[in-house]
C-alpha cells in the first residue's frame, strides 16, 4: 500500500532550538497538508499545499512556524524557535480532492517534545 | 463557524454489543463528510466518506449515515479489533475552494472481549 512517509517519529529538543520536520507524500497526490494533535484542541489544521503552491496557512503562528514544498517529494515544517506550548503530534497528510480520492491519507506522525 | 461536535467521547462496549457513535456538524455548504479510525501512536485511517443526506456506507462491522445535521457510525457486534478513537471531518465549501478537513475531538471507543 501506498504509504505517507514522515520523519522523525519522535524529536526531543530544547526550547529555542530550530526543529524540522519532514513529509514525503503519496506520489500523484496533489494536496498535501500539515495538522498538529493535542489532546485540548483535536486536530488543527495548521497549513496546505496544492501542486506545491501554498494555499492555506492561517493556522499557523507565522512568526515561528513556516511551511514548504520543495519538490513534489517533500514537505517540510519548521519551528524557529521551538516552545514547549509547541509540543504535539505533527501528522502530514496527502490526497486528490475531487479526483476520485476523497480520503486523505495520513503519516504516522512526529511527536515534538520541548522542554 | 463551522464546528464539529461527537459524542460520546468515550464509550465502553461489550464484544457483540452494537451502538452507535454521533457526529453533529454545522458547516457552511458540505462538501463531504469523513470518519477516520485512529489507533493509539499512529496517524487516522480513512474509514468513509460520505456527500448527501440519506447517503449510507459500510465496511465489515461499521455502517456510516448522513442526514443535513449529524452523521452515525454504527457498529454492529465488535470485536476487541475495533477498540480505537473515531473521528469525524467535515469539509466545507468555501467557494471552490477543495481541501481543509474540520475535526471533532473524537469517540475513544472499547471494547471488552
């Protein structure tokens, strides 16, 4: 099966330390997204990518958090600087909206720790 | 706003005793609502998705409904397999715009052999 791929599975680090996380979406999907999970809020979306453009990134804190698709391969999120409110599971998704592909799948996420 | 409400959020079940999970939406024109099964350390797993009102789906012991307000997901004798959190999504119509899911905070559903 088809999988998202997303690394690392888990991240340790310091508060104000720089933390990248990385997605490798299904091939041929052309939507890819990025939620945060926590226990409180569910699951939020944080920011979007259609054909690699940036669609939607309302739900991010823009002074920290940015979002990008280098190549249709890979997605990244960073954090600079890392807060321990910041801590949460990170899942990328990816799908084909109104192709036939309705489901959106997930990765297996990255669960941030700062401490 | 567009929100998503499930209840319960916790539900307890016998093996073979059927119940039902619920999904209330407001939403501003719905453009598909999704159920996804999430296991504890792992990302949610597209279970249905399911456009109009009157719309059913199933999958072994899971049937998803739809009317113009809430959606169920029933399940129907369970098995220990099942125990998992259910979440339900809402994607809104927003003008042409195809793509973000609305979450509800889930049902952890289990299921005692």
């Amino acid at each position: 099966d088809a999988r998202v791929t997303q690394t690392p599975r888990h991240k340790v680090t310091e508060m104000g330390q720089e933390v990248t996380m990385r997605c490798q979406p299904i091939l041929g999907h052309n939507t890819v997204f990025w939620y945060r999970q926590t226990m409180m809020q569910g699951l939020e979306l944080l920011a979007y990518f259609r054909n690699r453009a940036p669609l939607d990134d309302s739900g991010m804190p823009k002074d920290r958090f940015s979002a990008e698709m280098p190549d249709a391969t890979l997605a990244t999120l960073k954090i600079q600087p890392s807060e321990p409110r910041d801590s949460a599971v990170y899942f990328c998704a990816s799908g084909q909206p109104g192709q036939g592909i309705d489901g959106y799948t997930f990765g297996s996420g990255t669960r941030l720790t700062v401490v | 706003e567009d929100q998503v409400t499930q209840s319960p959020e916790a539900l307890r079940l016998q093996e073979g005793e059927s119940s039902s999970l619920n999904c209330s939406y407001t939403v501003s024109g719905l453009r598909g609502l999704f159920w996804y099964r999430q296991d504890p350390g792992k990302g949610p797993e597209f279970l249905f998705t399911l456009y109009s009102a009157g719309e059913e789906k199933e999958k072994e012991r899971l049937k998803a409904t739809l009317t113009k307000k809430e959606s169920f997901l029933h399940i129907t004798a369970p098995k220990p397999e099942d125990s998992a959190t259910y979440l339900c999504a809402v994607r809104p119509n927003y003008g042409g715009s195809q793509g973000n899911l609305i979450f509800g905070k889930g049902t952890k559903l289990s299921v005692k052999p």
